[in-house]
C-alpha cells in the first residue's frame, strides 16, 4: 500500500511539473504571469508553514521578510542600470535572514498570544518605517524600471525582461525551495521542530536547546520568505509598503490553513486555489472578500486538515478500490 501511495505521488508529482512546464506554450501573457505569482505565493506559503505547521509558531508579522527582499532589490539596483542578479539575490535572501534573526531573538522567547502580537508589532514598525519615510519612496514606494541582469561574463543564461525567462526562473526556484524543505524537514533538525510542536517542555528536559532551534527555523523561514519577496519585485517591478503590511501576512495565513498545516502540499494547494478563487470571484462581484471569507470558514469547518487532507482521503479511497481483496483460504487481510 506504501508502495503504490508513492509510486502514485511521484506521477502526479511528474504531471504537475510537467505541465507546469508547458504553461508558456499553452496561454497568454497575463495567464503566464498569474501562474508565476501562484508560484511566488507557494513559496511564500511554504515557509510560514515552517513555523506555523511544522514548529507550532503562529506569526502575525511574516510579510515583513517578504517584503524586505524587494526593497533590498530595489536599493540595490543603480538609478538608470540594471542590478547584477548574482549578487543582488543572495544580498536580498541575506537582508531577509538578517531581519529575521534580529527579529527571532527577541520574539522566539515568547509563547502564544504573545508571540503572535510581538511578531504582528514589529512588523509593523518596519511597515510604517518604509510608509512615513521617504528612505525607499515612502507610502509609494519604489520601481523597478530596469530588471537584474543575469549575465556570467559575455554569456546571458536567462533575460529577466522575457515574461517567458521570468516564469521559468519562479519555477526553478520554486521547485528548488520545495527540495530544500523536504531534506531540512527529514532530517535529524526537523524532527526536532515537530517535537517542539508537540511538547517543548519534554524537549528540554531531553537537553536540546529549543531556544536555539525555533530561531534557526524563524531565520530560514525568514530568509525563504525573502526568495519569494524577491521574485515578486523582479516580476512585477514595483515594491511598497503593502508588501510588508499584516494584511498579506494574514492573507499567507489564510492559504496555509486553507491547504493544510504541517505539510509542504498543504499551502501549494492553498496558494493555488487562494488565487484562483480570488481571480474568479473579483470577476463576479465588487464584494469579493465576502465569498472569499464564506469560503474559508466553510472550508475550516468541514476539512479541519485543509485541501489536502479532503485530497488524500480521496487517494486512499481510490488505492484502496484498487487493492486487492483476500480470497476465502487466505487466512488473513489484504
């Protein structure tokens, strides 16, 4: 049963991937660059899901690290040049990490309500210090007129001025985010986490430092959250204050919930259909937060474990149909 569970995860895996692909060569512009953004919020949602899902941290404030990447792209970029993506990508993911350290190390010391509104608070001292200022363009923030370059020498592997180039670069990153997560979480550190989550108490009386753990697990979330703020800015040109406000971290929140907790599927899934559902209904009524906010209260009712939890009970159901049943002499179960 394991084996075919697998087997069937992997194909689906491969057609997902595959189509996701294609999408160049099968719509338009504009639907091009939506996937790009449904790819940008999945990582986004992927690593609040470190410390919401996997860790047991509910922060309030994670758009702030999101945000930080693109205005660290946008300062960095020359008035009238192009930024080198070389060196301004691992600058913008180090600037996010940063924050989050200088964050973490004060907030991870707290528990519960308190963490939530502490993360909540110091993001918003970073969205009013980008807001009231006119350090990086104020309340209007900053365009990107002139995308990074990507040249090695003479040799230009991808042009971020291509929609085309763009998209496939969100893909690779995304899949890349995905890989790293799941070998982080596998490993000896991240069951660590899940038994933080469970019971931190137990898990100092055992002689780890939790303390020490949830900060590098806040500052990875961080610094993964700042590969999406990044992609964003490259692909829309434009960074501002909304980037870091709580409405956007309430919004990732909403999709991690929506798809699942404490799985890498489970805000994937949310991302997606957030997205969709949001496109679908801005076209059917100016009121469109109503039935986004009726679907996700229906949706947390009746799937307490997201999307995916409805999605792998679905699976089970067909793999199990599929099994074969035992024979009047076989003595056992299937």
């Amino acid at each position: 049963m394991q084996g075919q569970r697998a087997y069937a995860g992997l194909a689906v895996l491969a057609v997902v991937l595959l189509a996701l692909a294609l999408v160049p060569n099968l719509v338009e512009k504009f639907y091009v660059q939506f996937f790009a953004k449904i790819l940008i919020m999945g990582i986004f949602a992927m690593s609040l899901d470190l410390l919401l899902g996997y860790t047991g941290l509910v922060s309030f404030g994670h758009a702030a690290f999101y945000g930080v990447a693109g205005y660290a792209l946008a300062l960095l970029t020359p008035q009238y040049q192009a930024a080198n993506f070389w060196t301004s990508f691992p600058l913008a993911i180090a600037a996010s990490g940063l924050v989050a350290l200088l964050i973490g190390f004060f907030v991870v010391r707290m528990q519960g309500i308190y963490f939530i509104m502490v993360t909540l608070a110091f993001a918003q001292m970073l969205f009013f210090l980008f807001y009231d200022t006119k350090i990086a363009g104020g309340n209007d923030g900053i365009y990107i007129d002139m995308r990074p370059v990507a040249k090695i020498g003479d040799w230009q592997p991808f042009n971020l001025d291509n929609f085309t180039h763009v998209y496939y670069l969100v893909l690779l990153m995304f899949v890349a985010v995905y890989l790293l997560l799941r070998v982080v979480l596998a490993s000896p550190f991240g069951r660590v986490l899940a038994g933080i989550k469970a019971n931190e108490h137990r898990m100092k009386s055992l002689g780890y430092a939790t303390f020490r753990y949830k900060l590098a697990c806040f500052v990875l979330a961080g610094a993964t959250a700042g590969v999406a703020g990044y992609l964003a800015a490259v692909q829309f040109g434009v960074v501002n204050p909304e980037m870091m406000g709580w409405h956007l971290s309430a919004a990732v929140m909403m999709m991690v919930i929506l798809g699942g907790m404490g799985t890498l599927r489970g805000p994937i899934i949310g991302a997606a259909v957030w997205m969709l559902l949001e496109l679908w209904f801005q076209g059917l009524t100016k009121h469109w937060h109503l039935l986004m906010g009726g679907f996700i209260v229906l949706t947390s009712i009746m799937l307490p474990e997201g999307l995916v939890g409805l999605f792998s009970g679905l699976a089970r159901r067909l793999l199990g149909k599929n099994r074969p049943e035992a024979g009047p002499g076989s003595g056992g179960q299937a």
